[in-house]
C-alpha cells in the first residue's frame, strides 16, 4: 500500500475544518448517521444528475469526516470514464477497481492509504471498454461483501445518472444513494429524471445535497451543502 503526503484537490475538511462548510459535511455525516438508525448504511453511493455538479469534491470531504470519526473508511472511484479520487489524492492510478474486476488484482494488494488516518482509496484503475459490465458482475458484488467485512464506511463515486447505467447498477448493490445537485445549473427535470432513475432499482435515496447555494450577500462563490430528504430532488 502506498502513503500520499499531499492533496491534489484542495478538501477543506483537512484545509479548513472549521470553516462553515466543513461543519456542512459534518452535518451531512450526521444526518446520514441518523437515518440508518433501523437499517444498516454501511454503503453509500454519491452520484449527480449531471457533470460538473460537485460529487467528487462532496464524496471526498465527506469521506475524510468520517474518517475523522475514527471508522475505518474506504472510497472506492466507480467512474471509470472520468476518474478523479487518484488526482484527488495524488496516488497512481495504474491499477485499481478494474484491475480487480478483470481479476488481475486483489483489492488487498492495490488499495492505497492517504495522509488522512483512517482513510483509504481503491481508484478507478485502467479505463475498460465495458464499464458497465463491470458493475454489474457477480466479482463487483463479491467485492462489496468482502469490504464491508474490512471498513466501517465504504463511498461509492459514480457517473453521472443521466449519462450512462453505472449509477444505477451500483445503486442496486449500496445500502444508500446521496445525489449532489448545482443549485445554480441543474433544471429540476433533470434532477427529477435522476431521481425516478434510482427509484427504478428500488435505491434508497438518503438525501440532496444542494451545491452553490447563496448562502448571503458575498458568500455565493463558496460553496455550500445542504441536506434534505430525497422527495425534496
């Protein structure tokens, strides 16, 4: 395993923890900590209606905030068409998710750690011609089990839901599903169409978290998370 001392994406939960925002992921933490009160939420999969909306910035401060609660916490880069965790967390993306699901790998073998105590990231790994069947293979399932008998908190970032079937596939296998959405640019079809597309798979939506929300006169160009219940997409 391989030891990253330096961030590639600026996380504010490690730059800034007690900045308005990282107390927002926090929050966010929390309150999908008290929704798993009668069912376990041990997976959790972060995806968004569109690019550009800010999954991968949210799944990686929300992963290192969990990692601060001192549980183990893997983040696994399902995108395998636009993979970011490896320039996220400065670590090489030779090998990984992939690599495992053509079974050229275990996972114990090319997991990696990052400077953050608790945290480790399974990237993406070489780009497949097949994606999708990737996910949906009786391995990627396989894998799953095997880490949810390792780690306490197991993040899943995907595609986009309106842009291909990965979400959805691995909607079906995660205890949860968090849809990050730009306040700003996002039309509500379109969030809403992301929306019935989990439902479809019977995913259990967790909840929205709204990106760039004016928050007040000259905080606009901060971001800002906000969590609330899925029939609020």
């Amino acid at each position: 395993m391989e030891s990253k001392s330096k961030n590639g994406r600026n996380l504010i939960t490690i730059t800034n923890p007690r900045s308005p925002i990282s107390e927002s992921y926090r929050t966010l933490r929390t309150n999908i900590d008290f929704s798993s009160i009668d069912e376990q939420v041990q997976i959790i999969m972060v995806t968004s209606a569109g690019p550009g909306e800010g999954k991968s910035t949210t799944i990686s401060n929300l992963a290192v905030t969990y990692a601060q609660t001192e549980r183990r916490v893997v983040l696994i880069d399902a995108d395998m068409r636009r993979p970011t965790a490896h320039h996220t967390f400065q670590m090489s993306n030779r090998h990984g998710l992939s690599s495992i699901l053509a079974q050229q790998a275990t996972y114990h073998e090319i997991i990696q750690d990052t400077d953050i105590p608790n945290l480790q990231v399974l990237t993406s790994g070489p780009i497949p011609p097949n994606p999708a069947e990737m996910m949906a293979s009786r391995r990627m399932s396989v894998l799953l089990n095997e880490l949810r008998q390792n780690y306490d908190i197991i993040l899943i970032d995907t595609p986009p839901l309106l842009a291909v079937t990965d979400p959805q596939i691995i909607a079906s296998k995660s205890d949860g599903v968090i849809i990050v959405v730009d306040y700003g640019s996002v039309k509500k079809d379109a969030a809403m169409k992301a929306k019935a597309n989990l439902e479809n798979v019977n995913a259990r939506i967790l909840g929205v978290v709204m990106n760039n929300v004016k928050r007040k006169s000259g905080e606009s160009g901060y971001y800002y998370y906000y969590y609330g219940q899925g029939d609020q997409a």
